[in-house]
C-alpha cells in the first residue's frame, strides 16, 4: 500500500530527518540480515546491511540507467558517490534532494515528485567491471565474480543499451516518483559522469514476496512462480547475499546483478496456436499451473508421461530448461520488468519485452551456466532477441557513515 | 557583506563584459559591411567568408539580442522563425542564397539590406547592456544551452551545414561570460569556480578537435563526438548556473517574477 506523507510534509519536518534516515538508526535500521523494509509509511529505508530494491517486494515501476564515469580522479568519484548516498536517503524517505535555493538559483530538486508520497522507492546501485580499469586504480578490487558475460546464441546486443560503469536501479509505486529519483541522480553526476542508456519498466513480471499474486507477462502467462522467494533468508544467503569468505571483502553483504533487455517478438508470438504457447512455456496458460497439474503452486514435474509415454512437459519447455534441477541445483532471483519502448521502425513491430533483472551471489555460477543452457534448448527464444546486457557489483548498503563505495574506494 | 575587494571584482567583471560586447557589437558591423560590399563585386567565395564571419560575431552576443523582436527578426532569422508562406531575413536568408545549388549574389543583394541596415541599430541597443556579474553568468548558461539545442545537432546553418562555426563562436561568448566573472567567483566560491574552469578547459578542447570553423561539414562529425559534445556542454553549463546563483549578492538581472 502507498504511505500518505507526501514530500512537502516530510520537508517541512525536520532537517534531522535525512539524518536519521541515511544513519539507519531506530526503526529504519533493519535487523543484521535483513533488507530495508517499508515501515508502514511508504517509505524503504535506504540505509541497512544489504541495498534495498533487490528482496524488496517488486514495485510496479522502474527506472534503470547505467553512466560512463568520466570524473578524473578517484576522489572525484568518491564525491559523486557520496552526493548519491546523501540524495538518494532523502529521496526514499519522500524528501527532496535538498531544500529551495533562491529565485536566482537553479532548484536543487528537480521538483516533479514534490507532494508525492515515498512510494516504496528503492534506489540499488552497482558497478560495471568496466569501472575496475586503470582509470581509478581499482583493477586489484575487481571481484572474480564480476566477470564480463560471455556471447550467447542468438545476441544481438547493442553496445549504447549494454555496459556501463555504473548502474542505478530505481523502483516505485509511482512512475513518476522513480523518474524523479534517477532524473535528479542523472543531474547529480554532471561533470563526473554521462548516462549511458536509460530503460523505463512497468508492472511485475516476477513476484518476490509472499502475499503477491504472480503477475503476467508480455505473453500472457503468469511469471515467477518457480522464483525464489525473498522473504526465505536461507534462500537468499544461499543464492544471493554474499558473505565474508569473498575474494574482495567490501563485496561481503552485497550481491551481484545481471540485466538483459530482451525483446519478445509479440507479433509471432500472439499468432501461436495455445497449445503451442502452453508447451513452449511448460504451464497451462489460464491458470499457470505446470502441464500436467491443476494448481499453479504444484511442484514442477518434469518426469511426468503422457498416454504415449511422451514428456508432459517436453524437453525444450522453458520451465524445464530453466529448471534448478536441471542446472546443478543453481537458481537466482529474478527481479524484472515489462517495457514497451514504441515500434521498431524497421519492422513496424512493437519495441516490447522484458528488462530481466536478477540478482545472485556468483553470476559464473548461476545466471551464465542458466543462460547458456537456455539460450541453447529453450523453446522460447526464437521468440526472444536480447538487445542489452549487463553485469554489476552491488555493493552492500550505504549509510551516511559509509557511503556507497566507501568500502572500495 | 561584501568585501571591498568583492565589490572591486564585481566592477571589473561588468566593465570586462561591457568591453566584449562593444567588441564583438562592432566586429558585427563591419563583417556586415564586408558582406555587403563582397556581394556587390559579385564574389561568392567572399561574401560566404564574410558570411560565416558575421555569423559567428552574431553568435556572440545572440543571448542578449535575441529577445529583441524588432532587430533579431533582420539579423538572424530561420525559416521555421515564421509561418509556411512567409519568408524570412537576415544572416539566414543570405545563407540560402548563397549557398544553395546555383547559388549567386544577386539573391543575396536583395536579402541583405534589412541585414545592414539593423547591425548598426543592435549594435546601439547592445551599447545600453550593463550585466551584474549573476546575468554574465547567466548569459553563458543560456548560449551553452543554445549550442545544444541547435547548432550540435545541425539545426541552425541549414543551407551551409556549417554548424561548427556556431557552436566555436557560442562556446568561445560562454566562456567569454565566465572569464569576466571568473575573478570574483574566485573570491567568493573558489571551489565551484575552479571547477567551472576546468570544465571549460575540457569543453574547448573538444570543439578545437572537431576541426577548423568553417571548413568541417556538418555531416562529417560523428554522432559520438556531438553526443560527448553536448555532454560536455550540459556539464559546463550546470556548474556555471551553479557559479551564477552564488553572485546573486552583487547583483541579479532584476527582481524575482515571484
């Protein structure tokens, strides 16, 4: 549910607010394991052991944009980073980046979320390998983890929709207010750093949390039954908080992010049969349920036969194919969003798809071994052509004491 | 309250702007005059020379007398200026004539006389600009905002396609604006200040590697340097805005609307 306080209010309170929102003290602050959660007023505390926006249950709109450091020195780059920290705790707790500034002034606050509640903002960011060059002296600190994701069949990626030295993940319940966030964030950066590219997402493709009903997908079925489930701690130390024994210790409490915007030829797909949708996905496409089961929450069974001995769900099922059984046990959270960026004028087709977000503690070991086998025997992805990628390191979270990257820099 | 020396290096920095803007007023004027003595003679490789000449003057004092509805409609006009029917003067109009294919004087002759006879006149309204140091800095934010909207992406020379003598002269009255108040943001906000100057040493390099004004056709600049261009650009004129609103103190364009 959106909190009620809006911004002007939270203004007009107290300067100590930013203060005690950004130091994690008192309630914001989550227990030592636990992500940011929304205390009840629309607002996700920025501060707290791991970054918000990635076990936070999904909100329905996000802004993604990666940027190209350009600042000339690492202490350059520390500032930029400690100036997000700072505006981004005030933004999650629905203040404005900072107060008026005069008439003669440019406004310090871009000012469209001015009177908006919080809306469950989170704001995640990460750090591209492509940070880890000579330019600032960190190539000894680049995680072994964070490696640069190999070729798959059938990429087409571009490289102004890939890469980035930087990410910022931002999510919301009101489009406007996640705008908001990286459009000030973008302003921020000047002189130290140009965006790269910038995707708009909407809706809930995935469903972390419990309470959630599973949301559709651009193809009409239901998507992120089988996800992990955030509120399951053993399951996110498992395959997604990484812990103390890391090879870069400023990484322990972080996680690693894969993006892929994948655009789905909807076109080709809408005039497939439903039977034929059903079997490339492995689920019925009314209900979710796997083929062969009635309830969309029925454990996955890949070993089922039909009455000719065939393989209920068949061998190139996308639910089989992406299964943890059949990928050495291997499972990520996936955290992505729809988006609709116009037509491709080349085709007349819509510009649509997926921005797949997803989050885990070893990207050579879960999403790359996942997407190779995918890429391969998933009957989906004819449908499918990734057009951007990204890996990124997101470091764990910030605090007006440790400001984002203070522990790497 | 301001230091004797602050109020000095607010003085100075109106006096150093007035000077440039009699400077390129009257550079204006002439390299007019030359056009039209050029298109006279009949020489089309001498009045595009002097084309492009009064081009860029012009571009140095366009923020300022481009809200002059009387003289900017003569100096500088573009087609999309006024309506489908209507035609247009100025710099732009004499642009087309001499630069389109075929392209001779004798259509020039005619479009140029509101050209000179209205130089003079801007040159006399400029003559009565006295800027607090806050609107030269503000001056500067909005030709750098200008070279992004239209000279980078090629919207302003489009017959010559020429826009890199646009976007050399703009950024060199920005920078011009910041070197005026650069002494006294030195006193008052060093830190934005010396950031202010770098960001313009790397701003001016990068339109010094495009190539020489004048000869590098729109087309030939590659869609990543007008991208890292207009970067750039966007950079410096935040940081300048920045610089601006710290000289309120000595001064401002005029009251707030509100």
């Amino acid at each position: 549910m959106t909190g009620k306080m809006s911004r002007r209010r939270l203004l007009a309170g107290t300067g100590l607010a930013s203060a005690a929102v950004l130091a994690g003290s008192g309630s914001v602050l989550a227990g030592a394991d636990t992500p940011p959660q929304d205390t009840g007023d629309g607002i996700i505390a920025f501060s707290g052991p791991h970054q918000a926006g990635i076990t936070t249950p999904e909100q329905q709109h996000m802004v993604f944009a990666t940027y190209d450091v350009t600042a000339g020195s690492t202490a350059a780059l520390a500032a930029l980073l400690n100036g997000w920290t700072t505006a981004s705790g005030r933004m999650t707790a629905g203040q404005e980046v900072q107060g008026p500034d005069g008439p003669f002034a440019p406004p310090p606050d871009t000012g469209e979320a001015v009177g908006l509640p919080a809306s469950q903002l989170t704001l995640t960011f990460g750090f591209g390998p492509s940070l880890f060059d000579d330019r600032f002296g960190l190539a000894g600190r680049r995680p072994a983890a964070l490696v640069d994701l190999p070729p798959f069949p059938n990429d087409a990626l571009e490289p102004s929709l890939s890469g980035g030295d930087l990410c910022i993940q931002a999510c919301a319940n009101d489009a406007q207010v996640a705008f908001h966030a990286v459009h000030d964030l973008t302003r921020l950066a000047l002189g130290s750093a140009t965006i790269r590219y910038l995707q708009v997402g909407f809706g809930r493709t995935a469903s972390p949390g419990a309470g959630q009903q599973t949301p559709r997908n651009l193809l009409g079925f239901h998507d992120g039954t089988a996800n992990l489930d955030p509120a399951d701690h053993d399951a996110m130390r498992q395959y997604v908080w990484i812990d103390h024994g890391t090879d870069q210790p400023w990484m322990a409490g972080g996680t690693y992010m894969v993006v892929r915007r994948i655009r789905i030829h909807l076109e080709e797909w809408d005039r497939n049969t439903l039977d034929s949708q059903e079997q490339t996905i492995g689920r019925v496409k009314s209900s979710g349920a796997p083929l062969g089961s009635k309830n969309p929450a029925d454990p996955v069974n890949l070993n089922a036969l039909g009455a000719y001995g065939e393989l209920v769900i068949p061998n190139n099922a996308h639910i089989r194919v992406a299964s943890p059984a059949l990928n050495n046990g291997q499972a990520i959270l996936r955290r992505g969003y729809s988006f609709a960026d116009g037509v491709d004028l080349q085709s007349g087709e819509l510009d649509a798809g997926l921005f797949f977000i997803c989050f885990q503690k070893d990207p050579r070991q879960q999403f790359i071994p996942i997407q190779t086998r995918l890429a391969g025997n998933d009957a989906l992805a004819e449908y499918l052509l990734h057009t951007g990628s990204g890996v990124f390191a997101c470091p764990p979270g910030a605090s007006a004491d440790r400001p984002l990257g203070a522990a790497l820099l | 309250m301001a230091t004797p020396t602050e109020n000095a290096a607010a003085s100075a920095a109106t006096t150093t702007f007035r000077g440039d803007l009699d400077r390129d007023a009257s550079a204006f004027v002439t390299d007019v005059d030359l056009l039209q003595t050029a298109v006279d003679r009949g020489s089309v490789t001498q009045a595009r020379s002097y084309e492009l000449a009064g081009q860029a003057d012009y571009d140095q004092f366009r923020a300022l007398e481009s809200g002059n509805g009387t003289t900017a409609a003569t100096l500088d006009e573009l087609a999309t200026d006024v309506g489908a029917d209507q035609s247009f003067g100025g710099l732009h109009a004499v642009e087309r004539d001499l630069w389109s294919p075929g392209g001779t004087t004798v259509e020039a002759a005619s479009d140029i006389s509101g050209l000179v006879a209205q130089a003079p006149v801007a040159e006399y309204l400029l003559a009565k600009e006295v800027l607090s140091p806050e609107a030269i800095g503000t001056t500067g934010v909005d030709e750098l905002g200008w070279v992004v909207d239209m000279s980078i992406p090629g919207r302003e020379e489009l017959y010559s396609h020429l826009d890199d003598v646009d976007t050399t002269a703009t950024v060199a009255a920005a920078d011009e604006a910041f070197v005026a108040i650069k002494p006294l943001g030195h006193l008052v906000a060093p830190a934005v200040t010396a950031g202010v100057g770098a960001s313009f040493a790397r701003l001016l390099t990068a339109v010094h590697r495009i190539g020489p004004p004048g000869q590098v056709v729109d087309g030939d600049v590659s869609a990543a340097t007008r991208l890292a261009l207009s970067q750039q650009v966007d950079a410096t004129a935040a940081g300048l805005a920045q610089l601006a609103a710290r000289l309120t103190p000595f001064g401002t364009s005029g009251p707030p609307s509100s």
